[in-house]
C-alpha cells in the first residue's frame, strides 16, 4: 500500500515537473511574442520562401502559420520560443543565421517534412542544412 | 509581521505552490524528510520575512519572469492558504522530529496535494476557504 502511494506521488511529481517546464516554455514564448506552430522567416531573396509557406498552407500543417521577415524584431527572439517550431529561412540569410544560430533548408519539400516531424514529435525540430 | 501587499503577481502563487508540492512529493518518494523542512523553512521565511525575502518568490520576479505585461490578483487568499501550507509544514516537521514519520507524512502529503492542484488547476483550497470564510466583505 505505501508502495503504491509512493509511486503514485512519484508520477504526480514528474508530471508535475513537465507542467512546470511546460508553463515555463509559454512564459519564454508570451514574452517572445510568438505562438507555437511554423514560422517561416522570409528574406527579399528567398527562393524557397513562397513555396514552402503555400506547401505548408495546402497540407494545413501550421496553425497557425506565422511569416516573420528577416527585419522584423521578433526574429531575435526566435531563439527562445516554445515548441513546436520550425524555423525556416534560405541558405543565403546568413542575417538569420546570426540571430538565431539555427541552419537553414534549400527545399520547400524538405520544409513539409520538417514541419511533420516537428508537429509529430511534438518538439522542437531544428533544420538540417 | 504580515508584509501585506493589496496585489500579487499570479504566477508567483503559482510557482510557489509548484515548488512547494515539487520538494514535499520528492521528499516523500526518496524518504527525505528533510526537503519537507526545507519546504517549511521556504515558506516560513516568506511569511515572516515577506516578499523581498521570500526565496521562491524572489527567484521567479529576478530570474524566471519573462512577460512585462503582468496580471495579478487580490494577494490575500494566496497569503492564506500559504499561511495553511507553512503550519502543515512546521506541523510535519516537528512530527518528523518527535519520531512520528507517518503524521509527518501524512500533513506533508496534504500540502503536496493540495500546492500540485491550485498549481496546475488553478483550484485553490486555502483561496476558497479565504474568500468563503475570512474575507471582510463577506462578514
């Protein structure tokens, strides 16, 4: 019986524990500005840009579905925001690169796979390059 | 004595009972009375101290708060049932010093249970018990 209590309060406490990490990823993210899903941060000469962001629209995989242009501030804090997300961004924005020291991807397919994983696995997926 | 704020941030009750019921439930499972000390010591220190001493709540203000746009609600029912929390506490730990591990536990768990729900829903019996019965407007 003590036993039994005791692995009781056990699983309370590491589920406990997750609701605590969990309630600490939406404060980082309330104060990023950010809501969980995809955000695609998009340059002037991203190629892949558009055809990731109507692939990802069409398969209705992110919702919601957030575009931040490089320029945008909010793009500095990417790098705290809670899960999931996928950062995507072409090879050449090396301004994305520095500010959130994330890879990038060339493809839009590779993109929609990207973002299943991410939404499968429900964490944070960072993009090979 | 009573450090009386009219306000307090939500989260920090929040993160206060989720620690509290974090130490108490841990302490339990690896048979560690001393983290149930521990909580009380916490507790106590915010209750006699107040908020500039009190070392959860100046750990979640310095460190952990992200957001500047911050809601808060009446300080008073969440000063309460923490008054309830660090006398179960005191409780336990005198239990557990007198050689009574099973009360001591026994109070222990009660605070455990009680912090892990108005952590996660929000459910706070020692607020209710507050409002219901203490809180002047009320009578």
């Amino acid at each position: 019986m003590a036993e039994l209590l005791r692995l009781s309060v056990l699983i309370a406490v590491v589920s406990l524990a997750w609701a605590l990490v969990r309630w600490w990823e939406r404060q980082n993210l309330h104060a990023s500005g950010l809501t969980p899903g995809i955000t695609v941060i998009t340059t002037a000469n991203c190629v892949i840009c558009p055809q990731a962001i109507a692939a990802l629209r069409q398969q209705n995989l992110a919702s919601p579905l957030r575009i931040l242009d490089v320029g945008d501030p909010s793009v500095a804090n990417v790098r705290v925001q809670a899960i999931p997300t996928v950062i995507v961004a072409n090879r050449s924005s090396q301004e994305v690169l520095r500010r959130t020291g994330r890879s990038t991807v060339t493809d839009a397919m590779d993109i929609v796979d990207i973002a299943h994983e991410a939404l499968a696995l429900g964490r944070r997926i960072q993009p090979a390059p | 004595m009573s450090h009386a704020m009219s306000h307090v941030d939500v989260n920090v009750p929040r993160f206060n009972q989720a620690v509290i019921a974090l130490l108490t439930g841990i302490g339990f499972v690896i048979e560690m009375p001393a983290l149930v000390v521990l909580g009380f010591s916490i507790l106590f220190m915010s209750r006699v101290f107040g908020p500039k001493f009190a070392p959860l709540t100046q750990l979640y203000v310095r460190s952990l708060r992200r957001s500047s746009e911050i809601t808060t609600e009446d300080a008073r029912p969440p000063a309460f049932a923490q008054l309830l929390g660090t006398l179960f506490l005191g409780a336990a730990s005198i239990a557990f010093l007198a050689g009574v591990p099973v009360l001591g536990w026994t109070l222990s768990l009660i605070v455990t249970a009680l912090a892990a729900l108005a952590a996660t829903a929000n459910i706070c019996v020692g607020c209710i018990l507050y409002q219901r019965y203490l809180e002047p407007s009320n009578g």
